[in-house]
C-alpha cells in the first residue's frame, strides 16, 4: 500500500505562479490542489484535507490574512504560509500571530519554500507513525513548534529581520527609503535594527 | 493600489516565474548537461530584471531630489 500524499493547497489567482509551485511542490511529494480565490479556497479545504496551505495576501474576492484566519478556524492541522510581492512589517507580524507558519516575500523564495514543506510532510509522517484513531489525532498547533497561545515567538524577530532585510536590499541599503516601504519612521527602523542586531 | 505599485507586483510575479523555473531545471538538469549554461544565463538576467525592478520601485531618498 503507498501512503497517500499529503495535500497542499495553494491558493493564488495568478495561474503562472501557481502551475509554477504545483511544478515544484510535486517534486517533494505534495498532491496540489488549487484555488484562485478565497471562497474556493474553503471549498477545496473541506474536500482535500489539506496538510498546508499557501495563501497570497492579495486577492481579488479576499485579503489573504482574512483566509488565513478562516482556513485555521475551520482546519487547526492545515498549517498556512503566507506570500507576498511587498507589505508592511506590521502585515508580516499579524500573519505570524494568526496563526501562520511563516510568510514568504514574492517572488517566491524556493529553497525556504522546500525546507518548509519538507518539514510539514515530517511533521505529518511522524503524527501518522503515532498511529492515534481517527478522529482523536493532535492539533499541529499543540505540538512543540509553538508556544501556548499558538505563536512561533522564536519566529518572529526573525521574520522581522528577514523582512526587513530583504526590503533593504530592494532600496540599496538606503535606510529611509527602506523605512517608507516598510511604513515606519525612520528612527523606528533604527530602534529595529539595533534591537535585530543588523546596524 | 497605485498603477505603478500594480505595475511593479505584476512584473515581480511574471520575473517570479522566469527564475524559478530556471531554478527548477538547473536542479534537475545533469551536471554536465549542456543546457545548463544557457539556463543559467537566463537565470541571471531574470535576476537582473528583478534588482532592476527593485531600484525603479524604490523612494527616491529627499537627499537626491
């Protein structure tokens, strides 16, 4: 008997893309299921029980953090990564505190990508191997990778610093231009840097 | 949304799509495949393209207004 694989919806309206992580999610052993919008997105959620979820944050029918929301209401086991082309430190920071396993700036970082769902498949090969009944299976969120009210504490100052990162190097370094797209002041950002240890 | 923000988010998902091609194929291919020069080439013109979005995207800072 093969195992089945375990199921990644992703959820984007952009059809490239999407062909694109389909491409490469099967390549680690993902069956993909798509959707090009937030109300399909639950559908297929109810239909294909998925393992993980990965969600643009802007789509036409939804804002993604409002997905977000709803796939972990509805699925606690489905962990959510989030993608974006740009966005706020602060749109960064409410993903991780909903709940989402991590977020990903467009285009999309593939080697991340990879060690995410390699780590979600042995997430789940080792809930399957405890062999619990159905209906009786742990809730992700309750096992180690997060704290008691549901949060990667360790993951968000490093969030943060990759964000913020990766934004300085789109503006060459130039700290108040950074500070302008990531919608702080300049001085915030300093106060950041320090505290991130980048300065 | 702006139309050059638009712009620059449209461009960045279509260059997305350029490299992480070129990244699946340089994964796949042989290592001594003779493809893989030329992949590699687009890969890094992809690149170029993005860094070039990138800098067009950025505020200009007051200092070199």
């Amino acid at each position: 008997v093969t195992e089945p694989q375990p199921v990644l919806l992703v959820v984007d309206d952009d059809l490239g893309i999407v062909r694109l992580i389909d491409r490469f999610a099967r390549t680690l052993g993902f069956e993909v299921v798509t959707a090009a919008c937030g109300q399909e997105a639950m559908a297929k959620l109810e239909s294909d029980k998925a393992a993980v979820a990965l969600v643009d944050l802007r789509m036409p029918d939804a804002d993604g953090l409002e997905v977000l929301r709803r796939i972990r209401a509805a699925d606690p086991n489905c962990q959510v990564i989030l993608m974006t082309g740009d966005g706020s430190i602060d749109t960064a920071i409410e993903a991780i505190k909903l709940g989402a396993m991590d977020y990903l700036g467009k285009p999309l970082e593939f080697e991340r990508l990879k060690q995410l769902l390699s780590g979600a498949r042995d997430h789940m090969e080792t809930l399957a191997s405890l062999d619990l009944p159905s209906g009786n299976q742990p809730d992700i969120s309750d096992l180690p990778l997060r704290d008691a009210r549901g949060v990667h504490t360790h993951l968000l100052s490093d969030v943060e610093r990759d964000h913020i990162t990766r934004v300085l190097r789109g503006t060459a370094g130039n700290k108040k231009a950074a500070a302008q797209l990531l919608g702080v002041s300049r001085r915030a950002l300093y106060r950041k840097l320090d505290r991130l240890g980048l300065r | 949304m702006s139309d050059s923000r638009v712009f620059v988010h449209d461009m960045k998902n279509v260059l997305g799509i350029v490299i992480g091609y070129s990244n699946l194929l340089l994964d796949e291919l042989p290592a001594d495949d003779p493809h893989r020069a030329d992949v590699d080439e687009i890969r890094k013109a992809g690149d170029a393209a993005l860094e070039l979005v990138d800098r067009w995207a950025a505020p200009v800072p007051e200092e070199l207004k």
